[in-house]
C-alpha cells in the first residue's frame, strides 16, 4: 500500500513539473494532455486522475510556480540583507534566468494567460500575487510604511514586464539592451 502510494505521489510529481515547465514554455494553448503526460512519462489517464483537466493542471502548475517567488523573495531578504534587491533584479533579469523559460519565473511566464483564465484561477493568482507584494514591501524598509506596497507592485510591474521583453527580442544586444535599462529602471524605483 505505501509503495504505490509513494508511485502515485511520485507520478502526480511528474505530471505537474511536465505540465509547469510545458505551460511556462509554450503557454496554455501550446501545450496538450497528451504532451505533458507524455513528458512525464504517465498516461492521459493518469494525467485526469490526478488533476481531472487541463485547467486543474494549470492552476496546480500556477499555485507551484507562485509558491516559487513566495518562497525565494524570503530567502533573498535572509541572504542579502540590505542588498537583497540588488541580488533580486541581478537573478530576475541575468542569463540563466531569462533564457530557462521553461523553469523560469511563474510570474512572468504565466501572467499573460491569467487574463483568459477561470474565476477559481483568477482568484488563485490574485491572492499569490498580493503575497508576493506584501513580501516585497516587508523588505521595503527605506520607504515609509504607506509606500511600500505601491513600492512593491512598481517593482514587480518593471521586472516581469521588463523580462518578458527581454526574452521576446531576438539579437544578443536588444536583450542586453533591455535587460540593462530594467536592472536600472528596477534599481532606481528602489532609491529612497
């Protein structure tokens, strides 16, 4: 009994990173059952057992890829101290980062569809991104209290707009170019 409980944990694992990482790379109509059962090495039946739809699919992917910023803004307060936006616009916006769209940022990556996405989705993506905000602001301590959370949302509007361009232009020095002039349009907001 607990061995194929652990093979259906495991198999629901797959599924869902196969379906984040299809979803993040080729948005919600790029990417079918098939194909991310298939990536995850399961069956479609398996696929609807463990998210009934491709809406629960991407909502389970979107409350994971959001649970990843929830997760990592923390961490960068922890590890950086004062300079933790620094670090944070350097991640968000370096190479690795921008060229892994497939394992990159949620935010970014999955925010276009949210605009045709479900109630239960919206509300889903409404309720993170308020998190991720407040975090945000929490480590906004240069700026009175009454500004951080407008501070916050600026900031996260420059980098996921500012990525999505980047990733978008096609010769090595656009991207460079737009990279650069977000890291200091993010970096600048940011001055007190």
């Amino acid at each position: 009994m607990v061995k194929n409980q652990t093979r259906k944990e495991e198999t629901r694992r797959n599924i869902l990173d196969a379906a984040s990482r299809g979803f993040r790379a080729n948005g919600f109509a790029g990417v079918g059952v098939d194909g991310i059962a298939k990536a995850a090495n399961a069956t479609s039946g398996a696929f609807y057992a463990h998210f009934g739809s491709k809406d629960g699919a991407f909502r389970a992917a979107l409350d994971l890829g959001l649970d990843e910023v929830i997760d990592g803004v923390p961490r960068f307060q922890r590890d950086y101290g004062d300079q933790w936006t620094d670090a944070f616009i350097d991640y968000y916006l370096g190479r690795a980062h921008r060229d892994d769209v497939a394992c990159g940022c949620a935010m970014t990556s999955l925010s276009p569809e949210i605009a045709r996405a479900d109630d239960e989705t919206r509300a889903l993506y409404d309720r993170k991104m308020q998190t991720i905000a407040s975090l945000i602001a929490k480590g906004l301590s240069q700026f009175p209290k009454d500004q951080q959370l407008a501070k916050a949302w600026a900031f996260l509007g420059i980098l996921i707009g500012g990525l999505t361009l980047a990733r978008v232009m096609q010769h090595d020095d656009a991207v460079d170019g737009v990279s650069n002039a977000i890291k200091t349009a993010a970096a600048d907001l940011l001055k007190a």
